[in-house]
C-alpha cells in the first residue's frame, strides 16, 4: 500500500516524473487544438447553464414590473440588496456573473479529482454546503432587518417596507442557492456540464407559469415573485440531486453527510472566504458606481446610461465566466493529477479564445453603436448618450473578458487570496477615486464614472495577467499532489465513521 501511494498521478505513455510532478514529452502532450476542443465543449454549455439561471431573476423582475411602480420599485431595491449582501457572497453575482464562497469547489475539488481522489470530493462537496447554509444564517437576520437599513441611506419608507417583505420570502432561495451553487461546483469539476444544462432550462421552463400562477393567479404580487424564485432554486437542486443519487458516472464520488466533511470545514474556508472578496470588492464598486450616478446634476439620465452600460457589460460577461468555468475545471484537474503541462496549455488555449471573443464583441458593439441604445429606450438623448459610451464599453468588454478568464484560472490554480487582495486594489485604490475625480471633479458625468472604473478593471486584468504569466506550474502542481498526500493518511478513519 505505501508504494502505491507513492506512486505518481495518472502517469500516461510517454510521459516521466520529475520531483512528483508528472512530466508529458513533447510528442504526447495534448495539442492545442485538442485542447480548444475540450475547452470548447465545456464552455459553451456552463454559457447556457447561468444564463438559466439568470432569467429566473430577470423573470420574477418583469412579472412584478407589471404591477405598479410601488412594487418594482421595492423588488429593484431588494434584488440589488440581495446580490451585494447575500448571492455573491455564496456563489456568484449575477450582474458580473462571478463566483464568491463556493468557488473554493473549484479548487478543492477539481485538484481532487484530477487526483482520482473521489471520495475526498464528495466529502468537499457536503462541507461546502453545511458551511454555506450555516453563512445563510447571518445573511436572513440582516434581509430581516433590510428596511432599517435602506432607511438609514434615506429610502423611501413605502419602497422600503416592500423591499423588506420581498427579501424576507427570498430566504428560502438563498438557502436553495447555497445548496445549488455547491452542486454545480460538483457536477461541472467533474465535467457533468450537460446535467446542469439540462436541469437549469427545464427548470426556466417551470419557472414562467409557476411565477405567473403565484404573482396574478393567487394574487400574491411581489412576494409570489420571490417564493417563484426560491421554488425554482430547490427544483434544480432536487434535479441535480436525484441524477446524482440514480447515475452510475457518481458512485465514486457520492456525496455523504458525515462528521469525516466536518473535518474539511477549515481547509473549505481557507479557500472560500478569498473567493467570496474576490468577487465582493469588485461587485461592491459596481453599487457604490450606481449611487455615485445619483448624485450627479441630471440623475435620471446619468443613472439610465450607466443601468444600459451595466446591463451590456452583464449580457455579454455569460461568455468569459463560461470559458473561465472551463479553464477552472481543466487547470485544478491536470494540477491534481500532477500534470503542469498540460494545466499550462489549457492557460494558453483560453486567453486565446478570450482574447478572439473580445476582439469580435467589441468590433460588433462598435459598429451598431447608433443603434444599440434604441434597445434599451427611444429618447434620442439616451440614444445619442448611450452611443458615446460605447468605444468605452467596448474596452470594457476586453478587460473583463481577460479578467473573468483569469480569475477562473486563479480559482484552479487555487491562488483566489491574490485575485482578492488585486480587485481590492484595482477597484478601491484605483478604480473608485478615479471615478470620483474624472465624474465630479472633471465633470465627465456618467463618461467619467465609468472611465475610473475601466482604470480599475484594466488594473486588474493586467495584474491577474502577470501572475498568471509568472506562475511555476510545476510548483503549484507539487502543492496540489503534496496537500492530497498530507490528507490521505485521514481516509481510513473516514471510512470506519
């Protein structure tokens, strides 16, 4: 049994070992268009698993936005409370579309089961979830209290008091969405993507009637918006809960709950609190930009460009976060099972195609840029306004394709506390003041706002682009191999429990 341990991680033909670390030779190793297959093959389907995901919001938004003005009001204010203070923190923003805690799943267990440790992910995944429901306590008691808050930042008391009751029937989706954002970790580390897919549009499907059933047909307004949502959360979490338990391609890596995932708790947060700032202080900025707007001469207007802008930035983000998913789950699989180079080459294949992606947005944005803004409102002033800010848009539409790619390499790599302490600095040090200055000071209004913020987000992708340049993967690949070998002597004790 000891020399079986010592051996190396799925050392293929043509392949050596150096220092534990396996080694491909130049004539095995998989090529680059090979690689852009794969990746391409996950990519493409993570794009439509959060877009699913995202329409369960924008849904439960039109539907109430039919009501009256009092109510969608009151559902706007408590979406964007919720996002900053509860759904990012767990698993991503859905405005930028960014992993928070569970993020550490990608790096736990996508090394893991490169490793072939399967048991060990299955033990990751259940601490994952009985960590975040236990984060989804605080989270309720502040959504509790939300109104006393909006009215500390001068709220109207009517738009507060609906807010408050809206995110006191969203609870239960926050506790869903801890769970489900667990089990897509689960699934996509392990290349299940189609699973997801499958599950998440069906799943978009039900959520229609039964969001209209709740919201007109029982007459519960706003708060039947809300429930809709924490129904649909639980729908997909049963789905990808019983194929699971009923697929044969799981038995390796069933998740158990026993005290052996307790043991795991420390390790998960060690990873998950610097995904979860990771996303924070960048999403944070994008709320902090929306008030500034408010504040400027003509709020109305200067609000509705950057609401398009965001909204732009939003749609188009679905493509890097999925080619970042991709390169999260290739990178922390071959780390795992002690393949730096090829970990490397799937760091090559996804900025290429983030770099061809950017490249190809941007240019198309640029060219309907005097008729993009008529998507979104037909005053001419918002129009005209809108296509000003596109040549800025679109380099926006780069740095963020280059930094969401980035991160998901980070996340496989398993460095999230860098990416953290550099979107503080990009946004907080950088970014923020420079909108500051170039909004109000230089009086650039909305133009200014978002240029300091692009500051902030180039800062950061070149930053994130200089680690990732630097980064021995043959060390982070000895790191993967020596942590799975420092928890192994644990397993037996597991098994008896």
């Amino acid at each position: 049994m000891g020399k079986e341990e010592e051996a190396p991680l799925l050392v293929k033909s043509g392949e050596e070992e150096k220092n534990g670390v396996v080694v491909s030779s130049s004539s095995d190793h998989s090529t680059f268009y090979q690689e852009l297959k794969t990746v391409s093959s996950m990519a493409a389907p993570m794009v439509a698993v959060t877009v699913s995901q995202y329409l369960l919001q924008v849904v439960s938004m039109m539907m109430v936005g039919h009501i009256g003005k009092l109510a969608f009001s009151g559902v706007a204010i408590a979406t964007s409370f919720a996002e900053v203070t509860g759904f990012s923190v767990l698993g991503r923003s859905h405005s930028m579309q960014k992993l928070g805690m569970a993020g550490a799943l990608e790096t736990l267990c996508g090394q893991t089961y490169g490793a072939e440790d399967f048991k060990k992910l299955g033990n990751y995944t259940s601490c994952a979830i009985m960590s975040l429901m236990f984060v989804c306590i605080p989270i309720s008691v502040v959504w509790i209290f939300m109104d006393k808050i909006l009215l500390l930042f001068g709220q109207d008391p009517e738009i507060s008091h609906v807010a408050r009751v809206y995110c006191i029937y969203l609870i239960p989706a926050l506790y869903g969405y801890g769970v489900l954002q667990s089990l897509v970790r689960y699934f996509q580390t392990q290349c299940m993507i189609y699973p997801m897919v499958f599950s998440s549009i069906a799943v978009l499907c039900l959520h229609v009637p039964v969001c209209w059933g709740l919201v007109y047909g029982l007459g519960m307004g706003h708060v039947g918006a809300a429930l809709a949502i924490g129904i649909s959360y639980w729908l997909n979490v049963i789905g990808l809960g019983l194929y699971m338990k009923y697929s044969k391609a799981f038995e390796k890596t069933q998740i158990v709950f026993s005290s052996s995932a307790l043991l795991n708790i420390a390790e998960f947060f060690q990873f998950a609190i610097p995904s979860g700032l990771m996303v924070c202080f960048e999403w944070w900025s994008f709320e902090l930009l929306t008030l500034l707007a408010g504040l400027l001469p003509d709020p109305q207007l200067e609000t509705s460009i950057l609401s398009v802008c965001l909204s732009i930035s939003t749609l188009h983000y679905f493509v890097p976060y999925g080619v970042g998913a991709a390169a999260s789950t290739r990178v922390s699989n071959e780390l795992g099972a002690g393949n730096p180079k090829r970990a490397r080459n799937a760091v090559y294949v996804v900025l290429v195609i983030g770099i061809a992606e950017a490249a190809v947005i941007s240019m198309v944005f640029f060219f309907c840029r005097r008729i993009l803004g008529y998507a979104y409102s037909n005053d001419l002033e918002v129009i005209n306004y809108v296509a000003q800010m596109v040549p800025f848009l679109c380099l926006s539409v780069s740095s963020d394709t280059l930094a969401g790619i980035l991160c998901g390499i980070a996340r496989g790599g398993g460095f999230q506390r860098v990416g953290a302490y550099v979107n503080l600095g990009a946004y907080y040090l950088i970014g923020t003041p420079a909108s500051i200055l170039m909004g109000f000071v230089l009086h650039w209004r909305a133009k200014g706002l978002w240029l300091g913020i692009l500051a902030g987000s180039m800062v950061q992708a070149v930053v994130l682009t200089v680690v990732t340049a630097f980064t021995d993967w043959e060390k982070e690949a000895r790191n993967a191999r020596e942590r799975l070998q420092k928890e192994s002597p644990e397993e037996p004790n597991n098994e008896s429990v």
